[in-house]
C-alpha cells in the first residue's frame, strides 16, 4: 500500500448525522453536539483504510475528507 491516509471533519458541514462513528468507531469522536471530530490527528491505522472511505460516502453532508499523503 502506497501513501498513508489521514481524514478530517469540516466542522462548517458536519451536522452530526453520526453515521461516521457508527461505521468507523476507531476513526471518529463525537463531542458534545454530536458533531465528529477525527480521532487523535486524523492518521488512519493500517488495516482501517476501507473504514475511512466507508465513512467518507456514508457522511449526508459530505463532511469528511479522505486525504492520501
Ligand atoms: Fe458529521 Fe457526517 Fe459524521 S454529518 S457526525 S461527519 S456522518
């Protein structure tokens, strides 16, 4: 696997639909809005690369990006 991914919540769409934490609890905190914020700085684990893009196409407010470095 080439590159790493790391995500981030734009906290201007994010309107805490939460389906993010559901589908990829290891990537995602919920603060107390219910809005999600990437977990620690946004890397993704190995292994949890599927999960991110799982999450990303699942978000209604196209709030989460997926970003190869
Ligand atoms: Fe927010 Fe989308 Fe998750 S609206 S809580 S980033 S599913």
């Amino acid at each position: 696997m080439s590159g790493k991914l790391k995500i981030h919540v734009d906290q201007g769409k994010c309107q805490g639909h939460a389906r993010c934490k559901a589908l990829a609890p290891e990537l995602f905190d919920l603060d107390e809005y219910g809005n999600a914020h990437e977990h620690g700085d946004g890397q993704v684990p190995e292994g949890l690369e599927d999960k991110a893009y799982l999450a990303q196409t699942n978000c209604p407010e196209f709030a989460i990006e997926v970003i190869e470095e």
